[in-house]
C-alpha cells in the first residue's frame, strides 16, 4: 500500500512537469537549427528551449527532469521502465549496466557483447567498426580527407571535427540562408556575399556586431614582401584537419602529426604566415631525418609519402585564402621550398621560381572555377620526399610506348625508375585542377645525365591509388625538351611532379625474321589443310591415332591463321584481348593433343607383346576430347578470371609479361613437354627391348618403329620449337630466334610430310584419287569429243537432206 501511494505523486509530477515547461514564455536561443544542432543520442529530439536543447521522444520520459542539453546527460526511459522503477523501494533511481558486456573497450566505443566492441559513430578502429582485440583503439575519421569521404561541393571547404565534420563556404561567399555551416553538397547554396546589402557590421544572421581587427601584424618573413592589406573577412579561414595514414607504426611519424595538431589547435588567421613557417620545418625535419620510418616495407613508405604530400597541398590552399597580396617565399635548412604568389590587378602570368624548379602558367588557368575569392598559386619543393619514393612503379601510357624508336617495340624493365629530379609540388586555390585549360610549364634542373640507348627521361606525377599508396604515371604530361642538365615538361593537371629515367628493352623488327615468319606460316597453313582433309577423308587410315593427327592439325591451323592476320590489331583493346586469349586457348590445346600422341604411342608400345590395342583404342577415344579441349579452356578461364587486364600488351595481341603472366603458358608447355620427352623415351626402351627378342619381320613391330619415328620427328617439330623459343637469351639469342622461327612456322609442312606424305597406306590412296580424277578427266574429255562428233554428222545430215 506504501509503493502504491508513492506511485500517485511520481504520476503527477510526470503529467506537471511538461505542462510547467510548456508554460515557459521567456526569449531562448534556438541551439537546434543545423549549424548549432547539438547531439541528443537516442531516444531524444532536438528543441529549442532555454538554456536546454533536448526532450525525450513519444513514448520516452527523462528520469530527473523534461529536459538537458546534449547527449552525455540523456537519460531518457520508456514509461513502463519509470513504472517499474517506482513501484520498488529504490533509493536513487539508476539504471543497471549490462553484466554481458566488455569492460575493456576503448574511448569511443560501446560493447557490442563481452568478446566484442563497437566504435562510436565517427570513429573507426583497424579491424573495422566492431572489434574483438584489446590493442584496437577507436580513432576519428577524417572524413575530410585526404582522401575527402564528403562532398561540400563547390566554393566551399569540409573541416573535420571528432567524431563529425561540417562544410563552411569560403572567403566571400555565404549560405543563402545565412547559416554558417551545413553538413553536405545537397544543402550548399553558397553564393558570392554581397557587402553592399547590409551594413558591413551586421553579421548575416542580423545580430549587430562590431568588426574585431588585430593592431598586430604577422612578423616580417626574411624571404618574402608581403603588403600591409587585410581582407575584410577572415570566416571559413581554417587550418585543415590532417591525420596520420592508418595502420603506421612510426614514433617519428607521432611526432610529426604531434606537431601538426598543435599548428591546428593554435591557428590564427593574422599569423598564417608563421603556422605555414613552422608546418614547412616540421616537414623539413621529417624528411632530412627520417629515423625508424626508413625501416617500414616499400609499401608503407610509398603511403607515408602519398599523405605528407596531399595534407600538405590541402594545408597551404585552405591556409593561403589569409595571406595578404604580395609574393611569400620560404626556404627550410634541410632543402623544402614554399614560393606562393596572390594575384594582383593587372597580371596575365605567374613565374615562381626555386633553386631546382621553375613553374609557369596562366592566371586565366586559376580564374577558370569563378571563384571571387584570393587566387593563390603555390609550388612547393621537397628533395627529401625522394627517399619514402624508393623504388616506386612507373606506369607509362601505351602510346607513349608504342611511339619510342619509332616502330621498335619496347617494354619497361622490372627495375625501378631513378629519380632525376626533387619532388615538387604544385597548387592553386582552384580545386578543380584536373583538366586545366591551358598546360603548366615545369623547368627542372638536375645533375648531369646522359640516357643511354635503352634508358628513357620520363616527365612524371604521383597518382594516389584507393588503398592510400600511388605510383609514377605520365598520364597528362609530355616532356617537351631534355638537356643534360635541365627538362622542360608541360602538364595539363596539378599534382606532385618529378623527372625521374627508367630502362627499357628495345626490340627491334628484323625484316629477313618478318619474312620468314609470313612464308613459313601460309605455307604450313595450306600443308595443314592438305593433312586435315587427308585424316578426314582417307578412309584406309581412320583410327585413333588419325583422329588425334586431325585434331592437332585443326586447332594449329586455327592458332596459326588467326596469328597471321590478327597478332598486331592492337587499336581496339577489347578486341586484341580476346584474340590473345583466343591465341592461348588455342597453342595450349595444340599442346594437349601432342600429349595425348605421345600417351597413345607409349600405350601402344606397352602392349605389343600381346598385341592388345582394343582397351587402348578404348581409353584413348573415351579421354582424348575432354582432355584434349577441356584442360586447355580450363587453364584460360582461370588466367581470364584472375587477370584479364593482363591479356594483350600494347605492341602485340598476346599475353602479358607483368606478375609473371607469361607463365599461364609456359608452365603448361614446359610440363607437356617434360612429360613428352620421357614417354618418348619409355616408349624408345620398350620398342629396342622388343625388337631384339622378336621377328624383325613381325608386322606388328614395323608398324611400331613407323610410329616411333613419327613420334620422334613430331617431338622435334613441336617440342623443340618452343624450347628454342625459351632460350633465346645471351649472345646465341639471334641465332636461337633464327632457328624458332624457321621450325616453328614450319610445323604444318613437316605434319604433311611425316604423316601424309611417307605414309604407305596414304600414298596408295592418293595413286586412287589421282587415278579417278584422270579417269573422269578422259571420260569428261571424251564425252566431249563423241559430243562434238555427233553434232557434226547431225549437222552434215540435215545438209544432205536439204
């Protein structure tokens, strides 16, 4: 009865305290509009009130009170909750914490069950969202980047918070609806702010405010001349967040990052020009002295890299918006250059010149976005970059490989390009940067080099990948002229630039290899047909191993004409993809059917002592097209699925010696081959042993040593000419290439010779056909001329008769 009565008075004053609320007429400020919306977590809607912006949802009462400001003080329950709270004798009224849940989770998190975690919204761990080891910890996302997650869109700039981010216009643009700040492009109106529509002391949201300007000037720089003007307005003016790349083990790298948190934290507009001072040292340091980032992986480095030079690009752009008109230049101890250059009335072009590097373009380049903001141009130069760059991939567009030494083909040596060059990078406050209007001029000065007949100077960028790394690429970028001191590059985008010299191998067309290639090949084609109708029509000889001749002989003649007219078709890449692909499928099946010729001898050989070619014959008709056709399409849907990128290169339409590619036919044909050679010496053993305790005269055997001499001379066609083909390397690489070439476009004629032409049983047929088509030739010649007989005594009789 006690609980019951203490149940009434909590009632009433659940129903009273919304009403006492509500009563409320007193001016607030409203803290729930987007740009000052504060979290209220669960269960909780955001509304202005004052001094407190959150209520419980429908269906939910806060324990204490109706309202409170932000999500740490939300304690918002159910009604059956409360009703249950208040019927027992509890003394304060608290809700009991899960006895199933992880007590070592992290800041930013909440147990998921007792094994696991999950990071609060805004924050990731490295194992992802949810996390089951003690060593995660739960880390802001930076969803600003670099690499941005958000879009603000355009004339506007994304600033991370903890946990959370919003997008603010620039300098000279504000919302349309005078907020401050939004959270992504499909909310962003900013327009150009026009200063004549209302008081320059009147703030857009109509509150008077007196404009706070600092009698202190920034400090004089040793190496620039800055103008004593101010822009009226500093708003959206930002140090950006920047973050160090995840998953990086470096206390050097701490230490860094360390600094550059501290530079955000204490970012003052008026002294801009020192935080870019002590950002471009702390830059300089990290890369004079590297310390234990030198003993990450390739790859790491490679990421290190990418981010110091995106955050810096990002840093300088959004912190160059608070410099005054003038020229800033600055140069660290350990080599890092900053020239940035502001517009000014009356300039067409920009020249900023380093000791290393000089930039040229057009201000017309930076115009081009509209933005009515400062117009910044920057170049930054950091030598020390070089090191984290090691060994760096350089990917070259295909015409630029297909147009060096004119027809010759070439290929890029595995080994990595050496920079020749400091890594510069360049900038403006014009975002879209990608395909400019008119090129940017670079003037690189370097020591003293001379290529060599297979080495090449590349104008090159470093193109950032997904995963955070990046490698050289010349995309967008030509290399006007090289001196052995100095190359001059043109580049149609913005990014961090280098001259670096890479190797390549130059492989000449030898016409007399041309020629031998074009006769050999149309003739064997015309052989290998002659063979195919021959084991298709010869009656006399059809068995097995006439249909395994047939096969082979087919899916070479195949190989070899679509070789012969389609290996160079190269302008369509899909095109010559599948011609590759085509080419693979087909001389690895021609492989297969060797195999299967070489089985089927050794089983024939095995069994002449009893004679038995029935279970031969039998097995070799129930494997010889399933494997013979099936093992080969197997092998390439497998290369196809893995790499099909791989398959076609930019001179010929075969596969790819990238990631050892090559090898998808290689392995095959080298196995085959082994696998071939000693059949073909059991079979050799087996046949020698027979022939000297048996007959000479037995039919059978003489049979077996025609076969024998037909595997042996198919071995050498077939096997040889690949093996030759591997082999050419060292000083008898030409001679190799001469004797590959000879055999191997010779394949269909010595496949007509052994098998058709020194065949007894397909001579005798011949002598048949030729005996019939001159029979039928007399016969047609004769029917010709008793034709023509008979004409004219019909002719001379019906004269008599007239």
């Amino acid at each position: 009865m006690k609980n019951r009565n203490l149940l009434l008075p909590e009632l009433l004053m659940l129903l009273l305290l919304p009403l006492g609320a509500s009563a409320q007429k007193t001016r607030d400020i409203n803290m729930c509009e987007p740009s000052l919306r504060k979290s209220c977590a669960a269960y909780a809607d955001c509304q202005g009130m004052d001094g407190k912006y959150c209520m419980c949802g429908p269906g939910q009462e806060l324990i204490s009170e109706t309202a409170f400001r932000n999500e740490s003080e939300n304690m918002c329950q159910g009604m059956l909750v409360l009703l249950l709270l208040t019927l027992g004798p509890v003394q304060k009224l608290r809700v009991s914490a899960p006895t199933d849940c992880a007590p070592w989770c992290p800041l930013k998190s909440t147990c998921v069950n007792a094994t696991a975690c999950r990071c609060s919204p805004g924050f990731s761990s490295s194992s992802g969202e949810i996390f089951t080891s003690r060593l995660d910890s739960c880390d802001d996302i930076n969803e600003c980047g670099p690499p941005p997650t958000v879009s603000c869109g355009k004339f506007a700039d994304c600033q991370n918070t903890e946990g959370s981010y919003y997008c603010m216009c620039i300098p000279g643009y504000v919302l349309a609806s005078g907020a401050t700040m939004f959270m992504d492009e499909s909310e962003n109106t900013c327009q150009v702010h026009n200063t004549t529509s209302r008081p320059d002391d009147q703030n857009p949201e109509g509150c008077c405010v007196k404009p706070k300007l600092d009698n202190k000037d920034p400090p004089p720089y040793t190496h620039g001349e800055l103008d004593d003007k101010r822009f009226s307005s500093r708003r959206g003016i930002f140090f950006p967040t920047w973050t160090p790349p995840r998953g990086i083990k470096s206390q050097t790298l701490s230490r860094f990052f360390q600094r550059v948190q501290d530079l955000h934290r204490e970012f003052k507009p008026d002294f801009v020009q020192n935080t870019i001072q002590d950002l471009i040292q702390g830059v300089d340091e990290l890369l004079e002295t590297p310390e234990d980032l030198k003993a990450l992986p390739r790859s790491e480095q490679h990421r290190v890299a990418t981010n110091l030079l995106t955050g810096l690009e990002n840093s300088l752009r959004n912190m160059s918006q608070a410099l005054s008109n003038g020229t800033l230049t600055f140069n660290a101890s350990a080599g890092t250059d900053l020239s940035l250059k502001l517009w000014e009335q009356g300039d067409r072009n920009v020249i900023l010149s380093q000791n290393q590097v000089k930039m040229m373009l057009n201000w017309d380049v930076v115009h081009d976005s509209g933005d009515s903001g400062p117009s910044v141009v920057g170049l930054i130069s950091t030598p020390g970059m070089g090191k984290l760059l090691a060994e760096a991939p350089l990917v070259v567009e295909p015409e630029k490989q297909a147009v060096l030494h004119g027809a010759h083909k070439i290929s890029l040596q595995e080994a990595s390009p050496v920079l020749l060059s400091d890594v510069i990078s360049a900038f403006m406050s014009n975002k879209v940067t990608q395909n400019l209007s008119s090129p940017v001029t670079f003037i690189f000065s370097h020591h003293s080099v001379t290529p060599g007949p297979t080495q090449k100077v590349f104008c090159v960028f470093w193109e950032h990948s997904q995963n955070g790394s990046g490698h050289w690429s010349t995309r967008g970028c030509t290399m006007v002229n090289s001196r052995d001191t100095s190359t001059t590059c043109q580049c149609t985008h913005l990014s961090s630039f280098a001259v670096l010299m890479a190797h390549y191998d130059v492989k000449e067309d030898d016409p007399v290899l041309a020629v031998i290639t074009y006769m050999g090949l149309s003739l064997s084609l015309l052989c290998l047909l002659l063979a195919a109708l021959t084991f298709l029509l010869c009656k006399a000889i059809q068995n097995t191993s006439t249909s395994l001749h047939l096969q082979l002989s087919i899916c070479l003649f195949l190989a070899h004409l679509l070789f012969l007219i389609a290996i160079d078709q190269t302008k369509i890449k899909v095109l010559c993809s599948i011609i590759a692909g085509a080419l693979h499928y087909l001389y690895l099946a021609s492989f297969t059917w060797m195999l299967l010729e070489a089985l089927h001898l050794f089983l024939t050989a095995r069994n002449l002592t009893v004679v038995n070619y029935s279970s031969v014959s039998t097995l070799m008709k129930k494997l010889m097209f399933p494997v013979g056709y099936g093992v080969p399409a197997v092998i390439v849907a497998i290369s196809a699925a893995s790499r099909p990128h791989l398959y076609g290169t930019p001179t010929r339409c075969w596969l790819h010696t990238d990631k050892g590619f090559i090898w998808t036919f290689l392995g095959p044909i080298c196995t085959i081959f082994s696998i071939n050679l000693a059949f073909f010496l059991m079979t050799f053993w087996i046949v020698k042993k027979n022939l000297s305790s048996l007959n000479r005269d037995v039919s059978t055997l003489r049979n077996t040593r025609m076969l024998t001499f037909k595997a042996t001379a198919q071995l050498l066609i077939l096997g040889c000419t690949w093996c030759l083909g591997i082999l050419q390397v060292g000083p008898a690489a030409h001679i190799m290439a001469y004797l590959f070439t000879i055999i191997n476009s010779l394949q269909g004629v010595f496949i007509f010779l052994v098998y058709c032409l020194l065949s007894h049983q397909v001579r005798e047929q011949y002598k048949k056909w030729f005996k019939g088509i001159r029979k039928t030739k007399a016969e047609s010649e004769q029917y010709t001329l008793s034709s023509g007989t008979m004409s004219n005594a019909s002719k001379h009789s019906v004269e008599n008769y007239n």
